[in-house]
C-alpha cells in the first residue's frame, strides 16, 4: 500500500465530479482503496490550499493523506 496516489493511473476508474483549479473531487467508480485504511472511498477531494473545509454529514469518515504538494481527503459513507 502507498500513500502517493497517481490519479491519472486510476482515472478510468474515478469521475472527475469538480476542478477549480486548486481543488478536485472525484468520485469513486469502481470500489477503489482508500490508502489510508484500506476501504473504497466514496469522494476523493484534492486541495493543493493550505486549509479546506469540509461539511460532511454526521455519518461520513473522512480520512486524508498530505503529499508535498497536495492534500487528499477521502470520504467513506
Ligand atoms: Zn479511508
């Protein structure tokens, strides 16, 4: 398991859902694992800002990787 995630090598299997240059939502597919835990994700969200918000709901658990460049944060419902 590695925490670099190459989303141009999964992007068959992801959705581009959002791109706003500095952030980007994809949906997840096709049961893709989560680096961190190892569970498909639901939404990955990529942020290349220092700070992002987030308002999941009461059920969702997030989880998230800080690379040098990036944050990736996943959502599992
Ligand atoms: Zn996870």
């Amino acid at each position: 398991m590695t925490n670099q995630i190459d989303f141009e090598s999964i992007r068959h299997r992801v959705k581009l859902l959002q791109d706003t240059g500095n952030e980007q939502v994809f949906e997840n597919r096709d049961s893709v694992e989560c680096p961190v835990c190892g569970q498909a994700f639901t939404e990955a969200l990529v942020t290349i800002e220092r700070t992002c918000q987030l308002s999941p709901s009461p059920s969702v658990e997030l989880c998230l990787v800080r690379e040098y460049k990036r944050t990736i944060v996943f959502t599992h419902t």
